[in-house]
C-alpha cells in the first residue's frame, strides 16, 4: 500500500500562484493533509534549485515553535530569515494558533520577493482584520479529504470493494494505515473529531456546552442530505428533554461549518432563479468520520453516496445548490463552474421502473439546455431524453 499520495489538483493550484502577489491561503478539516500538502509542494521548490535557505516552514502546532505564538516574534522570525537573493518562500502552517497573526502576514506581505502560504482549520481565520486588510491579495483553496481517485492510488482492491470501504471508512489520508485494524481506525477518527470540537469549534467560538454540540453533531450525521433547519434541531432537542433555544443552536451549527466538519448547503428556485432562505442542507466532510460518530456502517447508503458526490463537486471547484425544480420536485444539486451549469441526480439504483421515472423528472422539468446527469451505482449507462445517466464510482474517477 503507497500512502504518501500526490494531492496532484492542490499542488497545481499552488504552482499556479507560485511568486504572484497574493497570499495563499489552503484551508481544511484538520488532518485532511493540508501539512503533507506544503511538504509535498516544497520538494517540488527543491527540485526546481530553490535552496533550503530560501524556504521558511513553521507549524504552529509544533512545540519547537511555541516561542512563535506572539505575532511580534513571528514577524521578527521570518524576517531574519528572508534570502538575500532570490525568492523567500514562507510556510506557516495552522496560522490561526498565532493570536494576531494578520498582524504578522499584513505587515510580511509588504516585503519584495516574499511568497507567503498559511494554512488553518477555522473559517474565522479569514474573517477580520486579515480580510479588511488584504481584500483581493489573497486566494483561498479549500482542501477536503482524499477524492475517490487520490483514494485508489493506495487501496488496490477490487473498484466496487474499495468504493465500500471509501463510503463506510472515509479517506483521511493517514486513516488509510489503519483499514486492516478496525479497532484503530475508529480511534483515529475519534481523535480528529474530539480535536476539531475541542480546538476548532469551542476554543475558537468560545462555546461550553460540549453535550450539547455532540447532540447537534449527532443530529445533522443523521440527517446527511435531508431538510434541516436550527428550529427542527431546537425542538428535536426539547423533545428529548433538553430545552434549547433556536439562537443558540444557529450559534452552534455557525460553529461546526466554520470549522469545515460539516458544509450548509442552500435552496435554489430553477425556474424563479433565485436563492431560497428555508430547508437548507448539510453534509459532512467525510462519511468515515460521520459512520463514526453515528457509530454505524452500510446505512443511509442513498445519503451517504449523495454526501460523496457534494464533495467531489467541491473538489472539482463548483459552486453547489439544492435546486427546486417545480412544485413538490427537488434536484439535488445545480453546480455552477465558470458560469456553465449543470444538473446532477443521486441515487443508489433506478433499476426500478418507478425509481427511475422518479429521479429523472426533476430533471426533465428544467427547460435549458445545461447538461443534466444522473449517478447511480447500477452498471446501467445511457442517454434519458437528454439525461445522461453515469455510474457513480466511474464519474468519480474520471
């Protein structure tokens, strides 16, 4: 089993805007492989005769650079390390350790021939001062678990086995060590999702109530690609006996989103052409961490594929909506890249006749001419009336 994989889409990226103007930001769950990201994209530095001393790497999660926590002393670092010559590329990775730290980036980005990547596992990272102060100097990629194909350039089994363990264990790369002990993968998960809700979430947004953020947590893994609203969680809650206040549990849901454990996804009117403000949707980052978390495998398989192909359409630089297509009908999603849009339906088999005629007549309800797609995990591929219906696990690695 190879398990250093090339996150080759995100190193483009980042080659893309090497020695630009504009500070990179690579944001990202935490273990997602943000940190392998920049040592990957060093080496290629290296090989292209940058010099050791012209690449700064400083993890802020590291003890050794725990003296570099105060923004001052992070400025002042750095540099006294810029080259004399040439470029000086800077890695700070999980900035948003440093209290300030825009302090530190604003004042950096100033200097000639500095070429500056950050890292963080929080949206508030990009909030503030950092965003007031360098409104269009920077370029955001947002980095998610392994894709179903990074996933297949270590695991070598049969396509429809690996699809299996991809859905029911998820891909964070370095769980993939772990898919032969089921003991110690579980236990890795839950180490990334009790980091997460300790340091991203109720560190960050100042929050006390860990209970309560596990129910809610809890709550949207159960209802992965279904309606859901802080209201219904509210009185879901109070239901249970736990008497909770809408405010407090769009505070918490905030919370979890900014933390990239779970994406909101909002409604879009086709025909109307506008945005809907009820029944938003979440999905998780990754459907391994939410079997976890629900302790359970091989259920929801309908839900889960359909989380699996929001994220890939992430990846692959879409915008997404839920899009209702008429009354009563729901496409589930209208992704928009470079001003093209397209349509896609998700659904475990249509090998049923009346399936079928289901999912397809969202979509034949849209009158334009955006390509309109339906997945499945049949074997069965073909044209519907303009529609063309794919296998999932092939569309993934195409």
């Amino acid at each position: 089993m190879n398990t250093l994989i090339a996150r080759k889409n995100y190193l483009a990226l980042l080659s893309l805007w090497r020695e630009k103007e504009m500070i990179k930001v690579v944001t990202g769950v935490r273990r997602c492989g943000k940190s392998t990201l920049f040592e990957q994209y060093v080496e290629i530095l290296k090989s292209d005769n940058v010099s050791s001393e012209q690449i700064i790497f400083i993890n802020l999660e590291d003890e050794n650079h725990s003296n570099l926590l105060n923004h001052k002393e992070l400025h002042d670092y750095i540099q006294s390390r810029i080259a004399a010559d040439g470029w000086t590329y800077v890695f700070i990775d999980e900035v948003q350790n440093c209290p300030e730290y825009e302090k530190a980036i604003s004042s950096l980005f100033l200097k000639k021939n500095l070429d500056i990547y950050i890292t963080g596992s929080n949206a508030l990272m990009l909030s503030g001062e950092l965003a007031t102060k360098l409104t269009a100097r920077y370029i955001k990629i947002d980095m998610l678990p392994l894709s179903f194909a990074e996933y297949s350039v270590s695991v070598k089994a049969d396509k429809a086995e690996r699809f299996s363990q991809y859905l029911n264990l998820g891909a964070f790369p370095y769980a993939i060590h772990f898919l032969d002990n089921s003991l110690a993968h579980s236990q890795y998960l839950e180490g990334i999702y009790n980091t997460v809700l300790v340091k991203d979430v109720m560190t960050r947004k100042k929050l006390s109530d860990t209970t309560l953020l596990k129910s809610i947590a809890s709550f949207l893994s159960s209802n992965i690609g279904s309606p859901v609203s802080a209201k219904k969680i509210a009185d879901t809650l109070s239901s249970a006996g736990r008497p909770t206040g809408v405010a407090t549990v769009e505070t918490y849901l905030e919370a979890l989103t900014d933390s990239f454990l779970f994406y909101k996804v909002g409604r879009y009117d086709i025909k109307g052409k506008m945005h809907l403000k009820t029944e938003n949707k979440y999905y998780i980052c990754d459907t391994g961490l939410r079997n976890m978390i629900l302790a359970a495998q091989g259920r929801d398989i309908g839900h889960q594929i359909e989380n699996i192909v929001y994220l890939e359409l992430l990846r692959r630089g879409y915008t997404i909506n839920i899009g209702k297509a008429g009354r009563g009908t729901e496409v589930d999603f209208v992704a928009v890249r470079d001003r093209q849009t397209e349509y896609y339906q998700v659904s475990m088999s249509v090998l049923d006749e009346n399936t079928l005629k289901r999912e397809l007549e969202p979509l034949k309800q849209i009158k334009d001419n955006y390509p309109k797609y339906l997945l499945t995990l049949d074997f069965i591929t073909g044209d519907n009336e303009g529609i063309k219906q794919m296998n999932l696990i092939d569309w993934l690695l195409a």
